[in-house]
C-alpha cells in the first residue's frame, strides 16, 4: 500500500491549465497565481504545503521568488519545484542555491510532475 500525501499547492507557471488539472486529479488543492508579485501575496497569506514556479516571468524570475520565501520565516519550509524549458545543469544548480527543492525541466509527463512533487514532500 502506497501512501500518498495531499495538500495544497501554489501554482506559478505558463501551464496552469495542465498542472491544475494533474494535480486536481490527485486530490491535491491548487492555487492559482499569474505574476510573481501575485505568487508572493498569496505564499504568504495562504502558507501553501508546495510551490511550483517557473523561471522566465516578467518583473520577478523563479530564481528571485525562490530566495525571497527561502528566506521569510513563514514560508522557509514550503518546498519549491522549478518548471522551466530550459535543460541547463548551470540552471539547476543556481535554482537549488536559491532554494528550491528540485527542478524539472519541460517537457514533461503527469508521472514526471507527480514524482517530483511527492519526492519534495518528502524532505
């Protein structure tokens, strides 16, 4: 018997359709958010168990929104997933030194997604 742990998760990406629904499948709680700013706001106000975000945003990149929550008390134990197209071990890590928790790189499958995120819950 595998058990799998459900909570919610603070969605920053250019996907947010495909990974709501992924993960809304699973049973975890999503919540959506557009800008980094806006990402900011409400990591802070609803205190998510997860974060995913993506790199390339405009204003505010992963990297930065990574170190800004690292570093605030209330969100230093939210584990933090990078999505990005770009396949760089340079990339991967610069997002582990800011501090995410792992970093996935696009394309990738529902199977892939779902892993990453129980192996960050994990630490």
């Amino acid at each position: 018997m595998s058990i799998t742990w459900v909570g919610t998760i603070l969605i920053l990406e250019d996907a947010l359709s495909e990974l709501a629904n992924v993960l809304g499948d699973k049973g975890y709680k999503i919540i959506k958010a557009k800008t980094a700013k806006e990402a900011l706001e409400m990591a802070l106000e609803e205190k998510p168990d997860a974060i995913i975000t993506n790199v390339f945003m405009p204003g505010m990149n992963g990297f930065e929104l990574c170190r800004f929550l690292t570093s605030h008390p209330s969100q230093a134990k939210a584990p933090i997933l990078i999505c990005s197209t770009t396949n760089q071990t340079s990339h991967l890590v610069w997002g582990r030194k800011q501090g995410a928790d792992a970093y996935l790189s696009k394309p990738y499958t529902a199977e892939e997604l779902l892993s990453a995120i129980q192996l960050v819950e994990m630490d």
